[in-house]
C-alpha cells in the first residue's frame, strides 16, 4: 500500500472541497431533524451521524463523473479522480 502524499491529496480533493462540505452540512441538519429529544447514549447519536454522512455522500457522489462509490456492508468509500480513496 502506498502512502499518501498530503499536497497530492489536496490537489486532487481542491474541486471536490464544496461538495464534501455540502455532504456534512446536509447530514449533520437531517440528524438534527430526526432526533428528536435525543438518545440516551452519545455512542447512538455518532451512530446515527455517521449514517446521515454516508447517506448523504452516496446521494451527492454515486454516479457522478470522476467518483466512484464503493458500498459495502456497514460504510462506504469514496474513489475521486481515480487517485484518492476515503472513506467518511
């Protein structure tokens, strides 16, 4: 596995940079939404977060050009421009 140089990675994320703050905007307000009163455990409000994130960054990246979304069992990666992989 090779290492990832940050410059590289900056370069390649730079155009994304607006979509992937839209992403957590979106997400963090849709938890807000649906929570409610809350839960009990700070552990299920992460839960639930990070399941607003990988909804929403499905929804704004899968199927677009320069993306490729790979969905597995419990999260999901994100390939942009073919050189940088994360994953929310």
């Amino acid at each position: 596995m090779s290492l990832p140089v940050e410059k590289e990675v900056r370069e390649v994320l730079e155009s994304y940079s607006k979509r992937i703050r839209k992403v957590l905007d979106r997400a963090f307000k849709d938890f807000l939404a649906k929570r409610g009163a809350g839960n009990m455990y700070k552990r299920t409000d992460s839960v639930d977060v990070f399941d607003s994130v990988i909804r929403a960054a499905v929804a704004e990246f899968n199927g677009k050009p320069g993306t490729v979304v790979f969905t597995t069992g419990s999260t999901a990666r994100f390939l942009f421009d073919g050189k940088v992989l994360v994953r929310f």
